[in-house]
C-alpha cells in the first residue's frame, strides 16, 4: 500500500484541494478531500488528474514525424511511406522502437494505450517460428515504459475491397480468421496489459466474416477504423450499398463493447447507428488534420448518444492535452461555435472514456479506480495563471511532472525513468528509417 498527496486534484471533473490517494496492487482504495500531507505520502504538487488514454496509436508511425511533409502529397501516398517502415521492422528493431514511442506517451501523461496493430508476420507474409514474436515485442515494450496496454490485434486479410494483399500488406494477414484467432489466443499478457480486437477497416476484412470476428471476440473490447477516408465510403458503397458503419451495424458489431475509430465522414444513418447503440467513437485530431481527412461530427455523435475518445493514431504528435483541445477547436471552426463541449466532458473524452473504450476500470480519482495519475505543473509559462479546472485547455505534454501508473510512479520531476526518451527514439528510429 502507498499513498499519493495531491496539492490539487480532479475528482468528477471538479477540483478538490488536499487529496490523499491510497492504492493497493495498482487500485485506489482510499481518496480523503482536504487534508495536510501524510509524512510517509508522495507529494504531487501541482493538479493532479486522473490517468489520460490513448485510444488508438500505431507505435511505428512514430518513425515517420517529420519526414513527410516535403512533397505534400494524399493520405494514400503517406500509407506507402507508412508502408516502408513497415517492412523493414522486426521483433528487436520493434521492441526498441515501441518502448521509446511508449516512453514518450507515458512522459506526455498517457497512462494507456490501445495499440491498433497488425504486425502480426513475417514481411514476406511467412508466420514467425514464435508465432507471437512482433505481439510479444509490443507487450514487452509496453511493460519496459511503464504503460498499460490493450493490445487490440487486427484482423486484415486484403489489400482493399476485392484486391489481393500487396507485397508490403502482406505481413499484416494471418491468411484466416481461423490462424488470426489461434495467434491472438496466444499472446500471453501480464498484470497492466490486456487483449482486445479489431478489425482493420472495412478494406481490409470482407463483411461476410465481421459475424465470425464477434463470435471469436466475446468479451473483448473491439475497435474498427470506420471511414476516415471518403474513397472508403465510395468504395463499400459501390460493392455492398451500404456504408462501413452499416455493414459494422448488420454484423451486430456495434455497442458499448464497440470504438469506431475516426468517423470523420458519416452520414446522418451511421450517426444514428453509432449512436442509439451507445458505442465508442475515437477521434484523433492530430492525426486527422495531418492526414488532411476532415472533421468528424463529434457534436452530433455525442447527442445521439454515442461516447467520445481521444487517440494520438500516426503519433505524429503525441500530446494528450493537444489531442482534447483539438476536438474543440475543430468543432468551433466547422461550427462558427464556442464552448461545444464543457472542459469536464474533454477531459472524461481524455481520460473515464477511453479506459472504457480499452476495457479497463480507470480514468477517475475514485475508490475502486486504478491508480493511474498524471500530475500538471501550474506555474509553467503556459499553465500560470490558468483556472485549475480549465488547465488541460492550456497545458501541454510539456507540462506533466508526475505520471503514476498502477501505483507506481513512472515520471517524477518531468523525467521518465527510462532516462533520456528522446535519445531512446532517435537511436530506434535510425535503426529502421533508412
Ligand atoms: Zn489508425
């Protein structure tokens, strides 16, 4: 048991003064409000929020900031580049690369992360020897940088609707459900990591097979890329006259257990679908606006029902605060309106929501909540002076100085205990950028 002195603290998006968190294996199990430090507590000064979700990252897009913006180009001439990292990793280069990326997540205030992957084989398609390799090097990484996982293992089959895989596709299939499932099953997970799984995309997985992915996933969290693309709607509309969101409703995929990843371009019917079965939709801001793929209806999924996350996707960025503020903002520039969604709802987006998305009971300072934590410096030149319940509007990842995950504490004075993260990233990344 250990115990945790808050300064100041979020707890049911209000800020309460003087929070003492006791934890036991990784949960809290006591939050006393408006008390002096206990000699034996870890002080926190600062504001102290509740743990902050990644809902959806592809830890080796990593490997692409900052490399792709010479020739402009589309979303499908950034997958090629995408494509050519791909290639080259393996379960050593993907270990490094993974534990450096999450490492920074954890030293931005993630907490956990849902990582969407599908690395599943050899690059010329050829199962590993271990068929769990590139699975156990993301688990292991995970571990190394003190994150929680879900490990959302994805299902992909083809290189788009009736195409065959590409050459640098081809590492990302299983060859069926049938091996997809015995590989996944596989996997062995530890205390702070967990399964979930996912389906590509609507390109990737035939919608004949989505029934038989829900009979082999029960229980799972289960995650889809839903139309980030308008190619991709026009394309499922021509071969199945339906819509990705559609074909995820008929195959009885959608609700609470369910996170749409993107939905950027809906039509009224999916907003409805989406949101009368209360599922999940993952934004990803960052991303989204680097991909130049639109702005999704958040607004209006929230009305109808849906619940809202937050991901960090190509981690061309990683900031948690960035990524909250950008489901704002954007709503503001496609609305002409200010103030779409309260601070407390971009936090919940942030932090409760997410950790439901990815099948874990956490994301608030309450009794029976894991004991996940990120502490924000209030006298930082972007956070001075800013009303303590509205500072993750103005913080950034720059600002954490204190993450504690399952009780333990992973960054403390704004230092990762990995040591110099950025050194870890550059090293892994010159490994496989050529
Ligand atoms: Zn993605």
């Amino acid at each position: 048991v250990s115990s945790f002195w808050c300064e100041r603290a979020v707890i049911d998006g209000s800020v309460a003064d003087g929070v003492t968190i006791t934890e036991a294996d990784g949960s809290i199990v006591s939050v006393e409000i408006g008390i002096r430090a206990a000699p034996d507590s870890m002080v926190l000064n600062g504001l102290t929020l509740p743990g902050l979700a990644n809902g959806h990252s592809h830890a080796f897009h990593r490997a692409l900031r900052g490399r792709t913006h010479a020739d402009g180009g589309t979303f499908w001439t950034w997958r090629e580049q995408m494509y050519r990292v791909a290639t080259v990793l393996d379960p050593e280069s993907y270990f490094e690369l993974a534990t450096a990326v999450f490492a920074e997540m954890v030293l931005a205030g993630y907490t956990v992360v849902g990582e969407f992957h599908y690395l599943h084989r050899q690059p010329d398609g050829s199962a590993y020897g271990n068929s769990t390799a590139m699975e156990d090097a993301v688990v292991a990484a995970a571990g190394r940088a003190g994150i929680r996982l879900t490990l959302l293992d994805t299902l992909y089959l083809a290189g788009g609707i009736d195409r065959e895989l590409e050459p640098s596709q081809r590492r990302f299939s299983d060859g069926s459900i049938a091996e997809w499932v015995s590989r996944r099953d596989s996997v062995r997970f530890g205390e702070t990591s967990r399964g979930g799984a996912a389906i590509h995309s609507a390109r990737a997985v035939r919608p004949e097979l989505f029934a038989a992915f829900r009979d082999a996933s029960t229980g799972m969290p289960l995650h889809a890329h839903v139309s980030e693309q308008v190619a991709e709607n026009d394309a499922a509309l021509a071969a199945y006259g339906a819509t990705p969101t559609a074909l995820f409703a008929r195959a009885d995929l959608l609700g609470p257990h369910f996170t749409a990843v993107h939905a950027t371009h809906l039509s009224d019917e999916d907003i409805h679908l989406l949101g009368a079965s209360e599922s999940l939709v993952c934004f990803c801001p960052t991303t989204e606006r680097d991909l130049a793929d639109g702005i999704g209806p958040s607004s209006a999924l929230r009305e109808a029902g849906a619940l809202l996350t937050l991901g960090s996707d190509q981690n061309a960025v990683i900031d948690p605060f960035e990524e909250l503020r950008g489901l704002e903002m954007d709503e503001r520039l496609a609305s002409g309106e200010r103030g779409r969604f309260t601070p407390a709802q971009l936090l919940a987006a942030a932090s409760a929501n997410g950790y439901r998305s990815l099948g874990w009971q956490g994301g608030s300072i309450a009794v029976g909540s894991l004991c996940d934590l990120v502490t924000v410096g209030m006298s930082s030149p972007r956070t001075a002076g800013t009303a303590a319940d509205q500072a993750w509007l103005a913080a950034t990842s720059a600002d954490v100085t204190a993450v504690v995950v399952n009780g333990e504490v992973r960054v403390q004075g704004g230092r990762h205990e990995l040591g110099d993260v950025g050194a870890l990233l550059a090293d892994s990344i010159g490994k496989v950028n050529p």
